[in-house]
C-alpha cells in the first residue's frame, strides 16, 4: 500500500477506479440529471410533415406575389387534422400554428398581415415561398441521433425524448452509497450528548453530499470500537456501489476499520494524503468488482467533508456515467496574507466577494478541522499549494467554488 | 392589462407578485437545498469541552517545556468518557481525538512525538500550552446565531443542524406548480401522432425544469380547445402556488384559456413580452392571494423554454425563499456575426467553447422557435439586447449559462 500521496496522485487513483456503472431503464420523469447510457436515434421525423409557424391562412404564395391580393377562403384546417383537399390557385386556408398545411400551398401569411370578409381573405402582404412554414424534418430527422451517450439529462433533453414519443430511457445507475461513522463518543443528533459525547454530523453531511449530485445514500449507523460491529455494518455495505467511512483511520490505538476492510477483501491502495485538512485518508477496492469502492475519510467533520470533495464526489460523479467531475474553478484575488509550511497542500475555507471585475477571496476564519462552523461559512476552497509556504494578499488565487449560489448572477441581464 | 412589455419590465412585475411562500418544518433530511425560514440559533456549545485534536497523551505543558521528558502515564481518557481524576504533575494521560482534556493538563503531545515504554511515556517535543486543544465553543457558542434565514442548506448546513442536535428545521414551502397543456392536436408521448398530431412535450420539459429548482410539478394534462375543458383543468390547479400554462396564448381563434382565468377571478397584468422567442406571453394573478401566479406561455417549445427561464423560473425560486434567482452569466466572444431587426431583445441559443482565456459562442444552428433539438444543444443564451440589430463576431456579449457542466472545472486544481 502507497503512503503519503500527493492530492492528484491521490485523484487519479481513485478516479481510474470508478468506470461507469452499468445501465438501467427509468421513466423519463425519473432522468433528470442523469448520464444517458446509449445514444438516443429518433425513430419520428420532426416535425412529421410541413406545419404552420403562425395563426394565419395557408396560401400559394405566386398567387399573392402583387399585394394586396384578394383569396376565396375555402376551408380550414382543423389542428390534430388534415385539409379535406389540396389548395387550388386563388384559395386559401385558414391555419392555426402547427397546423399541417395542405398540399398546394407553399406559404402561411399572419393573420395580421391580413383582412377576413366573410369567406374571403384580402391578403396585405408577399409572403416569400416556404415563409411562416416549418418544413417536416427540420427539427429531427428520422434515424437521427438526437442525444449521444454520457448526455445529461436536463429539462430540453427530456422533452426531445418526449417529442419522439419515448417513456422511458437507458441511463447510469445512481451510485448507491453506504456511509458508516464510527467511535464510542458519538451519538446521533437526537442522542444524549452528555459525558462528552458528540453528535455524528459526518453521516448527515456525507449523505446530503451524495444526495446533491444523485447519489443514493445508504446508513450503517454508527459502529462502536469493536471489530465484531464493525464487520457486522460494513458486510451491509458491501452490496452498495461505494462505501465511505468515517470512522477513524488515524494511527490511534482503536482503529479496527481497516483490520476489518482487509479481512473483508478490500485491498487498499494507499493511505495519507498530503493535504490539510484531511491527511488520513485510506482508499480500497475489491479486486474483480467484488465489492465497493472504499474511501475512509478522516472523522473531523472539516475533513470528512473536504476529502470528500477532492476524492469521493468526483468518483461518485465518474460511476454516475457523468463527464463533468469537478467543481467550478475561479481566479480570486487574496484580501489577506496566508502562510504555512511545506508538505501539504491546504485547502483554505474561504468566503467570496465581488469587488468590481475581482473575485476577493478572504478566510471564514478558524481554520481548525473540528471547526463545522468554517464549512457552513465557505463558499470556496483556496488551494494553496503543497510547497507553496505564502500567498501574500493581493496575489491571485484557484478557488473552488462550493456555493452554487455564488455563481448565480445578481440579475437576468436583460 | 399592459401589453408589449420589455423583457426587465416584465420580470420586474412578477418578481414583485412572487413573495416567500409560508414555512414548514421538515425532517432534516428533507431540508436539503431549500431557504431556512428562520434563523438557526445554537442550543449547545460547540465542542462541550476542551478535547484532544490529535491521538496522543494529554500533559501539562510546563513539565515537558525542556526534552525529552519522561511522564507517569496514570489513565487512558475514554471517547466518549471522562478522566477519572485531574492530572498531577509528572503524569500524562493517554488521549485519542475527541476525548476530553482532564482537568490539569494544558496541551496534547502527539503520538508520534512520543515513545511508550509500559506505564511511561518519553515525550521527545515540547508543546506550547493549548497545543492540540480544541477549547470547548471554539465552533458554536451557546446563543450564537449560526444560520440566517433565507439560508440555503446545503451539505455543511444539515451537518451543523446534526451537530445541534436538530432533526428537524423550519424552511419555505416548496412552490407547488400546475401545468397545463392545450390544444386538439396534442397527444401524450405515448399517443397516436398520426394525422398531423404532436407530442405535448412542454409538460416534460417544464416539469423537468421545476424540479431542476426543488419545485413540484402537478401536470394537469392537456385540455381540448374547449372552455369547459380548459375550465374543468386550471380549476384543479387553482390550489397551487403557480400555474403555468402553454394552451396558446396567441391570437388565434382556439384561444380560450385566457377568457377562462379572468372568469375565475385571475387579474392579468401584462401580455406580450418583447422577446424573441417568445413574445406572446401572459400574467396574471388572483388579488389577495387568492389563487396561484398565472402564467401563460406560448405553446412552441422553444418559446415555452425560455419564457420559463426568463420570468417564471426567477418567480418559482423567490417562492421557494431563495436569494439567488437568476443563471450564472458570463461574458463570451462572438464566434460569428448576427443580425436582428431592432424592437425585441433575442435569446440566442448558443454553444459555448473555451479558447485560450475566452469564451466563445457560436449559435446552435436553426433559431426557428419549433426545434427543440437547438435547445438540448444550448449551453447559454446569448442576450441580443432589443434595440441592438447587429453584432460582429469577436465582439462581447452576455451568455445566461444553462448547462451546469459548461461551468465545471476540467480538473480540480490540485
């Protein structure tokens, strides 16, 4: 097993480990945000024959080449039907938007452009051939591929599987998640917290982390310090797509977890990450796809959730089918001096401001990994370097952006 | 009722109809991504008590200020438990991360600046008083307001709530949206498109979209050019907080949707959006807040999509408690030249790459506002303001992002 992994040799390993999980087929209306796992090819020409793009009348447009032109309306044709015959010269149809129109007519003249009397129409202006006309085929055409494999389904695509008459589609299965936490002093948030024990908030935060990106959560509950339990929860997560721990990992003297992980199979392929927060880190897997992809983050509810970020969400994202697997990156500029020492790369909580055309990134602050408090704050992670020892304010930086909201403009812009 | 209205006129009335809906309280689990109602004030402190930041021995710092110096190692502090005396001098306390600091000692020395032999330990560095020591409140004081209202929970949010010990949390409503469609040449995906029948696919494309937003849509189904049909339908919508129609609002003779709101009491406030696509669109709303917002959007696909986007989209997230209500927006380079006719302001449905530092935007092909297949392949719309008729390619201009990919980052940044 490696030890002591810089963040991206860290990153590459784990995202080498998470191919795509297989297909399944949903109802459309369970496909948002998901990765199509096969092109889709329209079997429908779209539209299915020349339609109306106005209200209006249907006309042949030689016979209204000098305006004002006066036609004999001869019928209308109905939505949802079709003209009982084809368009003589000198005729017109009425024609409401989407409307086929009738053989024989090659143009639509809105309804503004013109004056009814009774069954005849004075038309005021030349419609140029084809105007006002959407021509069968000019969305999709038949035997088309309309979206390509690894697509993410957003409210455009599903109605595009909607217009070719699809209920249903092949897409990535949604990663099921077990999360286990682990210590003898945690309780859960409706637990007594008496005799210094403490709430297990990792489970809560993991859980809303998956869930934001369409990850299935799955509870193990919390495992005392005692291999027997231990094994016991983790045997229920082996079914699961990935298992992310947050039981201890360190050195300390009650580290069962990966005693068990091993016993269990789960060969592990490095441990510590050169990084603040968040060093003790140990990733896993089964060999043959045996089992979950395992990630034992550390228990410090800072960490927990910024080693997540780096390691766990973009291979959640990777076994989702998605091509996207990285937050936002934006330049900001430093509104204070940090320093620190060689060897790990800091990923400094930081809150964002606009300042003109900068970005000002500052600290929220307490930078300690129990602190909760700083995460709640953060709109982004400041990376500072691994051998990087100063960042003097001023200076710019690469800022992770965690906030979606920081990105979401102050106004239309219209 | 106002008509023609420039597209900030138009948004500016219905964000000023769209207030906060009332609040509910959820399980925490079901606050993911919605705006607390109230602000979140800490019952406890955070951590309770000084605890040990790292697995080592708690010492009084004074006794090992010149090492190495050996130590009694007289107890273990239990996670989870308490010391069973204070320490005296000359003793140490084996520690693991979490536990409590006993009463007498001042620091924490990590294990690995250590070497244990039996009941003693040789503590080979010096710490300086509080090293190691999370003092108890350094996260959460007692009292302390550690969330605002109007705050989105997110995954750091519903682990701070956890670690309060909160399993519930008070938070907006989330908008309930009716939607309907209309018109006899509309079927269901599943349905007959034979004899010049389409798809309704603006449900699917717009229930999608309210979901995208935490929104939940109620789909009234399509209603027959009929007003008893039309009545029967928007009746049952008449209990949410939004209904969104795409029964045409043009001028055409089938129009009854709009007769039918006012014979229920909805006031309408505007028609006609100086947009393209788009124009013909409709709100209303019951005085006294007595019914849902009601809007009206024109039936093409594309026209129905980007009236969303642009005035109900911002409505439903105000609803919903949000502060953040409009699409990210960036500055993008023209791939190539436009041209409009002055008086509307166009949504250019665009592609966009990355070039060198720019961002270049290139339209999605046919802008006709039928072909749905433009809008899955856009990743912006380019705002073409209405008095402007020509923009030269190289040229700025402002791109509202849709697709939330476009904005990840291609790697992390580490």
């Amino acid at each position: 097993m490696r030890e002591g992994l810089s963040v991206s040799e860290a990153q590459a390993i784990v995202l080498e480990a998470a191919s795509p999980l297989g297909a399944e087929t949903v109802p459309c209306a369970d496909g948002l945000g998901r990765a199509l796992a096969e092109p889709v090819v329209s079997g429908r020409t779209l539209p299915p024959e020349d339609n109306s793009a106005m209200d209006g009348y249907a006309v042949r447009a030689a016979d209204v080449a000098r305006p004002p032109a006066t036609l004999s309306v001869v019928f209308e044709v109905p939505a949802g039907g079709h003209a009982p015959r084809p368009l003589e010269p000198g005729e017109a149809a009425r024609i409401l938007t989407g409307a086929p129109v009738p053989l024989g007519a090659d143009a639509v003249v809105r309804q503004e452009d013109t004056e009814r009397d009774g069954d005849r129409v004075r038309v005021l202006v030349a419609p140029a051939p084809g105007e006002h006309v959407r021509a069968a085929g000019e969305d999709v055409e038949r035997g088309e591929t309309v979206l390509e494999a690894g697509a993410r389904l957003g409210p455009a695509q599903l109605g595009m599987l909607a217009s070719l008459g699809r209920t249903s589609v092949a897409v990535r299965r949604r990663p099921q998640v077990a999360l286990l936490s682990g210590g003898d002093e945690l309780v859960e948030p409706d637990g007594d917290v008496s005799g210094g024990r403490i709430v297990s908030s990792n489970s809560y935060t993991l859980a809303a982390a998956c869930r934001e990106i369409g990850a299935e959560p799955h509870y193990l509950g919390i495992a005392r310090d005692e291999p027997a339990d231990i094994e016991r929860r983790l045997r229920a997560g082996l079914r699961c797509d990935a298992l992310v721990s947050s039981a201890g990992v360190s050195v300390g003297d009650h580290d069962h977890v990966r005693g068990v992980l091993e016993k269990l199979g789960c060969r592990l392929l490095f441990w510590g990450v050169k990084m603040k927060p968040g060093y003790p880190f140990v990733f896993g897997r089964f060999d043959d796809g045996a089992g979950p992809l395992v990630f034992g983050l550390p228990g410090n509810p800072v960490s927990a959730l910024v080693t997540f970020e780096q390691l766990v969400r973009p291979a959640l994202l990777a076994l989702a089918g998605h091509r996207a697997l990285h937050r936002p990156r934006i330049t900001a500029t430093l509104g204070e001096t940090l320093t620190k020492k060689a060897g790990r790369l800091h990923f400094v909580r930081v809150r964002l401001e606009r300042e003109g055309h900068e970005v000002v990134a500052r600290t929220t602050g307490n930078q300690s990994s129990g602190v909760l408090r700083s995460m709640t704050e953060a709109q982004g992670l400041l990376i500072f370097p691994a051998e990087a020892t100063r960042l003097a304010e001023g200076e710019p930086a690469q800022v992770q952006v965690l906030d979606p909201d920081f990105l979401a403009s102050a106004g239309s812009g219209v």
